[in-house]
C-alpha cells in the first residue's frame, strides 16, 4: 500500500470514528449529565432545541457520507492508476480523445451533490416550519434588552402595575411557551440559549423575537454570541425553569418594592446607597433610587450571579465588585465606588437583604 492510500484510508477511519462518538453522544449524556447550568446542543430540554438537533444531524451525517464517498472514489481511481517511475515516458494519447466514461461519472456525481443539497433544503425549510408550530397560548411574555455587557428583562404579563424587571437571569415555568422580545441598546448582541432554542440577533433600532419551551426543570445558561466588545464572553444569561406553582411565587415577590432594611447597619446601607453614585444608575423599586443606566437591584440578592454571570453572588464577591468592578470586567460602564470599608459593608448588608 502506498503511503498516500495509507494517508487517506486514515481520514475514512477518523471519519467513521467521528460520526459514530457523535451518534452516541445522548447515551453517553444519559449515562453521565452535564453540571447544573452548562449548556451543550446535544442536551435539548425544549422542542425548538429538538429540532434543531435534528435538522443539524441530517447536515451531519449527509455531508460525511458525501465526503466519505469522494474519498472512496478517489482512492478507487488511484489505484487503477498504472504506476510508473522517473523513466516513464509521458502518455499524451488520452488528451484529445473522447471519454463518455468519466463524463458519466461526473453527470451522476453532479445529479446526486443536486439532490443532496435539494434534501438539505426541504430539511431547513420543513425545520422552520416545525419551529414556526410551537403552540403559544398562555406563553410568558418577557422583554431582554441586551447592553454591554449585561441583560434587561421586563415580564409584560398582566397590566401595567403587575410588571417587573429584573437582569441576567430568566425565570420560567415548566412546559410552558415563553415570548422573548429581543432588543439592543447599543451595538448588534445574539442571544442563543443552547438547551432551549437557536440563535436569535439583537440589532440596534430594531426587534426580533424568540419562542421557545423548557420541557424539564433546570438551569440553562445562555450566551451572547455576536462579538459586541471588551467583555463579550461574560454576557451570559442563566435560564431557571420551574414548576408553576413556584414560578408563580417567583413572580408575586418580584413585583413586591424592595423590604425595607431591619438591621441598623442594612438601614445605614440604604442611606448610603441612595446618597452615593449607585442611585445614579441603579433601581430599587420602593425607594428614592430610580436610574435606569444599570440592572435593577430590586431583589439582586435572590439571583445566583453578579455581572451577567461573572461573580457568584456572595457578600465577598460583591464587596469586590462594588469596590472595583474593572479588576472583574475591565471596560464595563460601572466604575470603582472609593468606600470606607465601614461603608461597604453597609451596602453589602443593605443589599444583601433584597431578596
């Protein structure tokens, strides 16, 4: 065997090998779940992920046939190839003449690469319908806003005084339809929850929409997938889905201003809160703080990170992030708050209580 046939016979055993790790790669999810909260397009938990696996491996497993065929016929044509050496005079008698032969096989090849993308096509198109079909009575109606580098959501169910906001963090019923409006207030974001449904683009000036349904409780993280600056890979989005009954208490406590602080140094917190820069773009709904430049801290300490995902959400971390948020993620538009530790603490106390 020549070492080109050897070279080439490699690349059809890596293909094989490659088509059948993918084709068991829900046995082997099955046998050994991803952590809470990673996310993984092979780990649908919705149908709009479902088809959209689907559709990806009929793109997969059609274009590694083709391109396992290609490598066949070649391998076949080389070896009925005569062989010569450095003597071998040059055989120039085929150049004018007529060969219906390989004109065959390049007409089929060209019907059937026809046909295969004709199939790649119905596929997409029926995939788009199938997405189109998800069923959205009752659905949970939420705006995201996409900023740099963190995200708005605004619940619209009910009437004016029943809406709330919230940020970086998604909070859904089980095996019920959700309604994301999606817009960008400043460049061009792409949400994409891989769990739970594909790609959609946050253009400026303009609205898209998203549907999709979680099918079983858990915590899906979503990502920015349109580069959009400095801290592009720390805009993440976690999705919690929950049984009704506890979404329904979700949303009644979110809707609720914030408690107001018990404990002398919380309430001293409150105070400095309100006098300082954090009331220039901070929320606390119930209080005098009512900027909009930044997420809203009505209940911040009932969500599980800081940042859009880049700190956990513990009293430490959001010391250090209040003290200095470009050490965490440099080039984000909150700036380093200069507080007496006495002071910190008092805000990490007063806020620590917004649940």
């Amino acid at each position: 065997m020549t070492p080109m046939m050897n070279l080439f016979l490699r690349f059809v055993a890596a293909l094989v090998l490659a088509v059948l790790m993918l084709s068991l790669s829900d046995y082997a999810l099955a046998a050994n779940p991803l952590p809470e909260g990673a996310h993984n397009v092979l780990d649908t938990m919705g149908p709009q992920a479902g088809h959209i696996l689907d559709l990806w491996r009929v793109f997969l497993y059609l274009c590694c046939a083709v391109f396992a065929l290609i490598l066949l016929a070649l391998l076949y044509f080389l070896r009925r190839q005569p062989r010569g050496d450095a003597g071998t005079p040059p055989e120039l008698g085929f150049v004018d003449a007529p060969e219906p032969a390989p004109r065959r096989h390049v007409t089929r090849a060209v019907i059937a690469s026809t046909l295969g993308l004709v199939a790649l096509i119905v596929a997409s198109v029926f995939t788009d319908r199938a997405l189109a079909r998800l069923p959205l009575t009752g659905a949970v109606n939420i705006d995201v806003t996409g900023h740099q580098w963190w995200w708005t959501a605004r619940y619209r169910n009910g009437g004016p005084d029943e809406e709330f906001n919230t940020a970086n963090e998604l909070v859904v019923p089980v095996g019920k339809p959700v309604i994301v409006n999606l817009k960008s207030d400043d460049v061009i974001h792409s949400m994409w929850l891989p769990n739970l449904a594909g790609k959609k683009d946050l253009i400026p000036g303009r609205s898209a929409s998203l549907q999709f349904r979680a099918d079983k409780p858990g915590v899906y993280r979503g990502q920015c997938v349109e580069f959009c600056g400095l801290q592009h890979a720390q805009m993440t989005l976690h999705v919690f889905a929950v049984p009704q009954e506890q979404f329904d208490a979700w949303v009644q406590g979110q809707r609720q201003p914030a408690a107001e602080p018990a404990d002398p140094r919380a309430q001293r917190g409150k105070q400095l809160f309100q006098s300082v820069s954090c009331a220039m773009c901070h929320a606390v709904q119930g209080t005098l703080a009512g900027a909009q430049r930044g997420p809203d801290l009505t209940h911040v300490a009932s969500r599980k990170t800081l940042a859009a995902g880049a700190l956990p959400n513990t009293p430490e971390d959001l010391a250090a992030w209040i003290r200095n948020p470009q050490l965490y993620k440099p080039g984000s538009s909150m700036p380093a708050t200069p507080l007496s530790q006495e002071d910190l603490d008092a805000i990490v106390a007063y806020l620590g209580g917004l649940k």
